[in-house]
C-alpha cells in the first residue's frame, strides 16, 4: 500500500511541477513580448530620431553658409557702392554686430538640439542592447521550462 501512496504522492508532485513550469512558461512569453513590444517602439524612435537628427545637420550647415555668406557679403565695402558717410557706417556695423551675430546665436541652438538629440539615440541604442540580453535570457529561461513541461508529461 505504501508504494500506491508514494506513487500519488509523486504523480501530485509531478502534476504540481508541471502547473509551475507552465505558468512560468506563460510569464517568460509576457515578458518577452513586452520586451519585443518596447524594442520595436525604441526602433521606430531611433528612425525618427536619426531623420530628425539629419535635417538639424542640414539645417545648421546651410545656417552656417547663410552666415559666412551674409558676413563676406557686408564686410566688402565694394558691395555698398557710392554709399558712403554715417548712414552706411551705421548700417554696416549694425549687421555685421547685430544681424550676424544671430546667425551664430541660431546655428549654437541647432547644434544643442543636435547634441540632445545624438545623446537620445545613444540612450536608445543602449536600452535596444539590454532588451536584447533580456530577450535571449528570458527565452532560454523559456527553451528550459518547455523541456522540464515535455519531461513532466511524458509521465502522463
């Protein structure tokens, strides 16, 4: 009788292993979809990110070129022709040291924004390589209930 007991008691067991392993199972699938869901979103972010990131550089080279450009330009006296006297003085050195100046003050704000916006992707890049770790263990912890499951139930 006491090896009918023991077998009960084994088979509770087995059944009870059996119910934890596919439990864990189901939650290592939740997890790793929520990983896999926030992997994409991170994806999607890093393209956004990189095209919004090229148009600044754009942006701020052709900001650069306008600069040089308007600079060259009001520092040429021959540019202003048979313009002479206090208004012409006042005028060049109001743009050459008011104007021009903003262009450097604007060109300085879009290269911030690049600097956040190249630190943003690389918190990105790193968070996409811990999901990915996560990934990978969570469905070797997940490979290993599904073989501890199909030993469980060969008992069946």
């Amino acid at each position: 009788m006491s090896t009918k007991k023991e077998q009960e008691k084994k088979e509770k067991e087995r059944k009870q292993q059996l119910e934890e392993a596919k439990t864990k199972k189901a939650n290592c699938e939740s997890a790793i979809t929520q990983l896999q869901d926030t992997l994409r979103k991170n994806n999607d972010n890093l393209a956004r990110l990189r095209t919004a990131k090229s148009q600044m550089e754009t942006r701020e080279s052709l900001v650069w070129g306008k600069y040089i450009s308007f600079k060259n330009y009001f520092q040429n006296t021959a540019n202003y022709g048979m313009w002479n006297g206090n208004k012409q003085t006042e005028t060049q050195t109001y743009l050459l040291d008011t104007i021009a100046p903003k262009y450097n003050t604007y060109k300085s704000s879009i290269t911030v924004l690049i600097d956040e916006i190249t630190r943003k992707i690389s918190q990105l890049e790193s968070d996409n390589i811990r999901l990915t770790y996560s990934i990978v263990a969570k469905t070797t912890e997940m490979n290993q209930l599904t073989f501890q499951i199909c030993s469980l139930t060969q008992g069946e």
